[in-house]
C-alpha cells in the first residue's frame, strides 16, 4: 500500500465517526508498505496489510460470502481482464466502452476513487487525469490482478478459445499511463474507508445492482466525494436481483415502496437532492447509455447496455 493514502483512510468499522488509522510497517520497498498492520485507536480493530495489499473491510477477519466467491476464481478474473482491456490487445470484436467511460471523467480534478474498480481499467484513466486515484473492491483476485498490473505493467492470461482449446493474451500497458499514482485496496463498497471529501471525482460503474444495500452505496459514495468542485460518474445496468438485495432495497424495478419505476430516473432523483439523503446536492450534466461486452470463447460474448449519469456540484 502506497503511503499517500494514509492521510485519508478511517476505520470503517467505527462508521459514520470517523477515526484515522495508525500504520505499523513491518516490511516496505520505497513508498510502498508491503506488509503491516492498520490499528484503529477507538475500537481497536486491526486491518492487515499483506503482500503489499491494505485489507480494510469493517470486519477484518471475514471471507468471501454468497455470490462474492465467484469473483475470486481465476476465470472469473481472466475474463474481467478481456472485458477492461480488449482496446490494448487488439481484439476486433470488442467495442470501444472502456474509452467512452473515460471520456467521461473530468478533467480538472485532483484525487479519483472508483468503487468496485474490478481489474483497474478506470482507476488506471482516471490516474491519467489526476494527482492520485484509487480503486477498490471485494475481490482479492481482482485487486492482486490490478495492483500486479501497475507494478509490472504487464500480464498474461488465458480464456477457452473452443472447448478444451484455450487463447494466451499478453496485457501491456501503453508507456503513457501513470502507475506511480494509483493504489487498489480490498473494500466494502456500503462501508468505505475513506474519510469525508477526499476525492473531487468518484466513479461507481456497474455495481448498484450487485450491492446488499444500493441506497447504503450512495451515500458513501456522497460522502466521500468533495463537498464542492466535484464529479461522480455514475453507470449501472439496473439488473435488480434478490440474490444480491431484497427488493425493498432496490432503487428500481418495482412497482411499490418509495423507489417505484425505473434505476436511472430514481438515481437521478436522489444525486439531485430527493428526500435530502444526498447532500450538497449534484447537477446532472450528461446522461447516455454504453454497451460492454463479456467474453465466455471466442464465438460467444454477452453484451451489457449501462444507463449512465455523469454528475457535478
């Protein structure tokens, strides 16, 4: 873990206070802590660091639960790799999503976070645009995957070409991207360990509908975000499942309880100041659709459309 990020991480256990973290390195290579321990002072929780990776869910100890093992099998990874990447290996089936998604980050502000950043790609563009940017998520695959990446710059991988028939792909990053300023860490997206206002551009892309708590989501995500002079970058294909929350905490997709109608409209809604939840207040500035694509073999892709809300205050 980079020692920049230590001005701004809390205990996320002790949510909503907010208490600071004390670090004690064990092991580092230059700015990076590559093993240690993160104690809260008030509840006394500590938050390992291994292997260079800060693991900083409320409960420390706790592993993967339900639907989140998935997300730690290699091929689950290997296949979130061609989805972020396919623009830098050359792939002619791939759309160019990725690069729309950047396009939609501000270029002005100073520190990035993208929640549920998977394998990285967003946090990497928004590390292109800002002075630091952060990414984080459940999935130890995925941040391992993601860190390694900005270490080394560059990855192999494989994915079934036809039956038992597989296809090597070589990841390198173009030498314009910056990884000296870019930090993934193991996070809870309903919980984040960050305190108020550390960041002037936020990105939650394809993650309201797989979280436990979606309204729980925003308003982190609010609280995180700086007060002033700020843009969200919000991207969600509304695929409400009870798998993932029960359906009085959707923000959509029903026809009863608060949030009736449609996931884009209700979202928008509440960035815009509904019910007083998200404050100060966003100002919608663009709004769109994007298609990714996810890629099983050669000849078969499923192909997701993202409703999108780009946002400022």
């Amino acid at each position: 873990m980079k020692r920049f990020l230590l001005p701004h991480l809390i205990c996320p256990a002790c949510l909503p206070r907010e208490y600071p973290l004390t670090l004690a390195a064990e092991r580092e290579a230059a700015d990076d802590i590559i093993s240690g321990t993160l104690t809260c002072k008030k509840c006394k929780k500590r938050f390992p660091i291994k292997e260079g990776i800060a693991h900083l869910l409320p409960d420390p100890d706790s592993s993967p639960a339900g639907a989140q093992w998935r997300y730690e099998e290699k091929g689950m990874t290997d296949r979130y790799l061609w989805s972020h990447y396919s623009d830098l290996l050359g792939d002619t089936e791939i759309d160019d999503s990725a690069i729309q998604w950047a396009d939609c980050l501000s270029r002005t502000a100073t520190a990035g976070f993208d929640a549920g950043c998977s394998v990285g790609r967003i946090t990497f563009e928004m590390a292109s645009l800002c002075h630091l940017a952060v990414g984080c998520d459940l999935s130890h695959g995925f941040i391992k995957t993601a860190r390694s990446l900005a270490q080394k710059r560059e990855l192999d991988f494989t994915l079934p070409l036809e039956g038992n028939l597989i296809e090597t792909f070589h990841l390198s990053l173009p030498a314009t991207w910056r990884t000296d300023n870019v930090e993934f860490v193991i996070a809870d997206a309903l919980r984040l360990p960050f305190s108020a206002n550390s960041f002037d551009q936020i990105a939650s892309l394809n993650l309201l509908d797989r979280v436990s708590y979606p309204l729980a989501h925003l308003f982190e995500m609010n609280r995180v975000a700086a007060s002033q002079n700020a843009s969200f970058l919000f991207a969600d294909p509304f695929s409400w499942s009870t798998t993932a929350a029960p359906e009085e905490r959707w923000l959509g997709g029903t026809t009863t309880g608060p949030y009736t109608g449609r996931g884009k409209d209700n979202v928008r809604a509440l960035l815009e100041g509904k019910d007083g939840i998200l404050l100060p207040a966003w100002t919608i500035t663009q709004t769109g659709s994007h298609a990714w694509k996810m890629r099983t073999h050669c000849n078969h892709y499923e192909v997701i459309t993202s409703e999108y809300l780009g946002a400022k205050r």
